[in-house]
C-alpha cells in the first residue's frame, strides 16, 4: 500500500473531504495538521514559508503520495475518491458527481468574501451588505440545485445508487453552515437538507471518526 | 458511438476546451452556439431563459450525451478528455492534469474581475488599479507554476509525455491573453509559454479546426 501523508492546517476546510476518504476506505494516512496561525499573512513564521514554498502550487492542502505531492484539493479528493472506489460507478456518473462538486466550488467564491468580510472586522452593515446581497442569492440557488438533486436521485445520496465523495464535500460544507448559523430549522429546505447530512455523518464508516475529530467550525 | 450536442455561446471562454477534444478525438458533435447577446442580463429573450431554466444548473455549456445533460465546463473538459483518451495514463497523471486545471480556474478568480472591469466602462483608474493589484499578481505566480512544470516535464506537454486536456486549457487561455495584449513577447517568460502554445495549436489533429473555426478573442 502506498504511503500517505496529508499536509494542511488545523481545520476542517479544504482538507476534511480527503480525511473523511481515508476514513471510508479504512487507509492508514499522516494526517499533519500545521497551527492555524500559519494562515494569516504577516505573522507566518520562516519555517512555514519554507515548507510553503516546497509545495506544487504555493498552497495547502498537499496530499504526498510516496513522495508524489498533490496540490489542489478538489484533485486530491477525486483522487483519493477513485483509488477507494467513491468516485461514481460509470463515466456518467463520475462526471455528474465532479459537476456537483464544481457547483459548489463556485458557490463559496460567494461564501468566500463573507468570511473574510467578518473575520477581518468590517463594519456590520458591510458584512450585513455583502451577506444579503452576495451570499443569499447564490446560497439559494445552491440549496435549490441540490433539493431538486435528492428528489429525483433514486438513491439518498446525490449521484448513482450510492455514496460519493459529492457527498463528502457537500454534507462537510452544510455541517459548516449549521455551526455558523447559516442553517434554518425552520425552513423546510434547510431541514431536508440538514438531515441529508446527518445521514451521510452517520454511516457507520463514518460515525466513529466524526465523534472523535478535533471540533472545529469549519 | 453516443449522439454529442454542445450548447454553449458563439464564443470561445468555457466550451473550446471541449471542442478542441471532439476535434482530436475526431468525433461529430452538435456544435450549438447561441448569440453573444444573450449573456448580457435585462436583454435576455423568453425562449432563451426558458432553455438556461432546463440546464442542470441554470448555466451554459451543456453537454448533451444520448439524452444526459451535463453542466460546469471541467466537468465536461475531464468527461471527455476521459472517453477520448487524454486525461493522462496513470491516476497519478490524471491528478496532476485535474490540479494544473483547477490552478487556472483559482487564477480565472482574479482574471473575471478585470474583464468585468473592462466592460462595464469603470473608470480607467479603477480598471488600471485592479489590472495591476489583482490580476498582475495571480498572472504572475501562475506563469511562474506553468513555466517550472514545463521546465520539469520530459516532454513538451505539461503532463507525463503526452498531450492532456490540462494543455488543451492552458493554450486555449494563452491564446486569449495573446489576443487581448497580456502577452509580452519581449518578456522570455512570456514568450515561452506562447511558443509552447503554438505548439499545441500547430498538432495534426488540431490545425484544420483552429485555422478555420470562427475567430473570438475569448
């Protein structure tokens, strides 16, 4: 078996798809988690510009692969997805399930801008500006493409008979929107589709890892 | 052999990739290419909102396979480059040429910005600013990433020793930035990567169609 190490910080982000694949696929994997401080700009320390600048692309998540580094974390995902059998059954299928995860790529190039619009201490009615006008629309428009999804899948899960990893990055994204109250309990919507996630967490390849993870919001 | 249809704008931008592989992998398909006015919001006519609302994700192109419509233009890009045989010959392969197209995609991120700029008449400042604080940056550091994986390859493809569908969006973007004067044949960075383009565009199974397709700076 290959040796495997994922490089990325303390958090649940562009990395936690990858975990939740070595999870599924019961593959042993380094999972090194580097401060999260090393992410801001300014303060990152000549060790971790060093490593940085080792990296394909500049970037994190690097997923090592004996000795083979892979950037980009949607490549890494699908990756991994295929090698453990989570990529969708027949080229269709696979294709379907990259486009889902392409939608929602593109989706938080909207979800982006708030993050930072809130963490780097904008006045309130920015951030209140930017959450009603750029984020709402395409949030809708994302919840609505994968309500329509459920519905017609023959399946629980998005695409084909059984899970993918366009179940991962979805279901990992909506467990984020829950911890930043971005998920309503009271909007049918929102309800079917937090319980779609709650069914993907609970997968008994899944469970016990989840309970045990580092909590992190995001 | 499945019946093929395209829909997509009467440009290049998000479909070529698509077209350029019918092309090397010389099969027929419908090559529907719907006005240019028709991406402009406020003029856009029933009949073509009526045809965007039965996309699978309200958006163009669509690839239409005997009756299967998918959406978001990598997905059709992998989709393809997978059924005609260049996606790259090992998985570690078809990684590095998902990373590399995902990398252009990030950079695409900060080229929008600039194009929207451009055509929605701001004020020549405005544009000058983020031409030379957004996008002059991201250029840059992708043209440095591209150059090194050249430099590194043992062919003169990006990817293993073939021709991928990585280099099949990246002349197709060079080839854009040629036309729009963001290629600087004095700079020998620049000019590398635009003889590497020629390259790619001079292939037997590519020349014909490029030579007589319709020309679109984009």
């Amino acid at each position: 078996m290959p040796s495997y190490k994922l490089t990325y910080f303390d958090i649940r982000a562009f990395a936690e798809p990858a975990r939740l694949l070595f999870h599924l696929g019961g593959v042993p994997y380094e999972d090194v988690r580097m401060p999260t401080d090393d992410i801001v700009p300014g303060i990152q320390s000549d060790a971790f510009l060093a490593l940085k600048d080792k990296t394909p692309f500049g970037r994190f998540p690097v997923l090592s692969i004996d000795g083979f580094d892979l950037a980009q974390s949607t490549a890494i995902h699908r990756y991994l997805a295929r090698k453990f059998g989570y990529a969708g059954k027949s080229p269709e299928d696979e294709a379907f399930a990259d486009s889902i995860v392409d939608q929602v790529k593109e989706y938080l190039e909207s979800f982006r801008p708030l993050l930072y619009a809130q963490k780097s201490g904008k006045p309130e009615e920015e951030v209140k500006r930017i959450h009603d006008e750029v984020y709402i629309p395409v949030k809708n428009l994302l919840f609505k493409i994968l309500t329509r999804i459920l519905k017609e899948s023959k399946s629980e899960y998005l695409v084909g008979d059984g899970l993918t990893w366009a179940d991962l990055v979805v279901a990992d994204h909506l467990y984020s929107l829950t911890n930043i109250k971005e998920l309503d309990p009271e909007d049918p919507i929102h309800l079917n589709l937090k319980k779609y996630q709650e069914r993907i967490f609970n997968l008994p390849e899944l469970k016990d890892y989840i309970e045990t993870r580092p909590k992190r919001d995001l």
